[in-house]
C-alpha cells in the first residue's frame, strides 16, 4: 500500500526554484513505489462540495499574477486520470458525500508546482480534489477516510498546501510584526499532535493550537492535511521530511505517512 504526503507547496516560483524542498519532494516521489496515479488535494481549488477532475488532457491554470514570465510559460503535460475520478467519486458516495466530477479543470499552481519536482517527465496520471474552506477540518478528515481504500489501488493521495499561510505577516516582514516565533510555535504543535495521533485535538486546532487564526487566516491551506490525515488511517507512522520557513512564517512542511 502506498503512502500518503502532504506537502507545502511554496509560492509559484517554487517552480523556478524550489531549492530543498524542492529536493525532498523529488527525494519523496523516488523513494517509494510508482503510483498508478496520483490524487492531489490542492488548496488553490476550492468548491462548495468535493469535485474531482476529470478532465483527460487537462491545461494549465496560473491563478497568479506579477511573477516573472517565465512561469506563464511552464508546461506541466501529464495526463488525467478520468478512471480514478470515477473510483473516487464512488467511494465518497458510499461514504455518504455528496461529490461530483468536473470534467473541464485544468492544473492549479497547487498541483504542477510540486510535482514539476516529483514526476518531471509528467508521466504519471493526475486527479484533482477540491477543497471545501466552508465545511471545516471533520469533513475533510472524513473525504479523507472515504478515499483511503485508494492507496490500496497503488494512487498516491497527496496534499498540497501550507502548514502556515498567513501572507499579510509575509509581506509585511514577518517576525518584525511582533510575537516573532508564532508561527514555528503553531508549527511544533501541529506536528506533535500529528505524531501522537491525536485526532480530536487535530480537529479543533482552531481553538486548540496556538496562534491558530494567525497561521492560517482562512482554512483552505490547512485542510488538504486533514484529507491526508483521514486517508493514513487511525495506526499510521508519519516522518517529517522538511521543516523549513519562507520569511519566517510560511512554514514549509512535508509530511509522509505510512
């Protein structure tokens, strides 16, 4: 059975230089079994309900602006995975979720940018699944646990967000904003729950980790984790493979469970 990752993706110029973490996202992809597809739980795809990708020969998206030119120009060419959306949207209604399948979505910057890194030759089948920042860490965590019969099919479930995201303090300096560590705080404490397994906690940690609101503004970069966290099951191992920042408060985790 294949593992499950979450990843932090970075900003899209990351796809120019993802410097080491860049490295451990290849290191990760080449350490274990190769996927029969992957299903990327992107942040930058946000739905009122669960919809999967079915597009066969999905485009590119650059939901970005101001960056360097040479980013419109990346080419991401991997196939979709039409089949898998099907097998994943069937688990997710037995599951008792709503879902649907959106047959025209291309590649948001949350997918191509790590696996520019993981599968260069862009050769291995990709689905997409949204996000739904409305419904909260439960429900993610439970479309996690309805998809995990999927490792089990050689797919790599994979979660692509940010373990902070709080781009106000990035831009305005980050630690010169005062209370400097909240960020490695709420990161350490995130990661200690993961570890102990303590999924009840994991789900409040709105109330529960500190400087929660502040690492993460709005939801949408943390629930990819609680989709993974749902699909590593209850007796998982998890290994931390990266912990670095960006300007000290995008923290760049990378997770894999087993």
């Amino acid at each position: 059975m294949l593992p499950a990752l979450f990843l932090s993706h970075g900003s899209p110029l990351h796809a120019l230089d993802a410097g080491a973490a860049g490295e451990v996202w290849a290191q990760l992809a080449q350490s274990i079994s190769a996927p029969t597809a992957v299903l990327m739980v992107t942040a930058h795809w946000e739905t009122n309900l669960p919809m999967l990708s079915g597009n066969e020969r999905p485009d590119m998206i650059y939901d970005f602006g101001g960056f360097p030119d040479a980013l419109y120009s990346i080419k991401y060419s991997a196939p979709g995975a039409p089949a898998v959306a099907l097998q994943a949207l069937a688990l997710l209604k037995l599951a008792g979720i709503t879902a649907a399948i959106d047959d025209c979505r291309g590649f948001d910057h949350g997918t191509w940018v790590p696996l520019l890194k993981m599968y260069p030759e862009a050769d291995v089948p990709i689905v997409q699944l949204s996000v739904q920042p409305s419904l909260g860490p439960a429900h993610h965590y439970r479309v996690g646990r309805a998809l995990a019969a999927l490792r089990e099919q050689n797919v790599l479930i994979v979660g692509s967000g940010h373990l902070t995201h709080n781009l106000r303090d990035w831009f305005a300096g980050g630690g010169k904003l005062g209370e400097k560590n909240y960020a490695h705080e709420f990161q350490s404490w995130m990661f200690e729950h993961i570890k102990a397994r303590d999924r009840d906690a994991l789900l409040a940690y709105r109330d529960a980790a500190p400087h929660a609101v502040r690492a993460h503004p709005s939801e949408e970069h943390l629930l990819p984790l609680f989709v993974v966290l749902g699909a590593a099951g209850t007796d998982y191992h998890v290994e931390r493979k990266f912990s670095g920042f960006v300007g000290d408060v995008l923290a760049m985790d990378a997770y894999i469970f087993s």
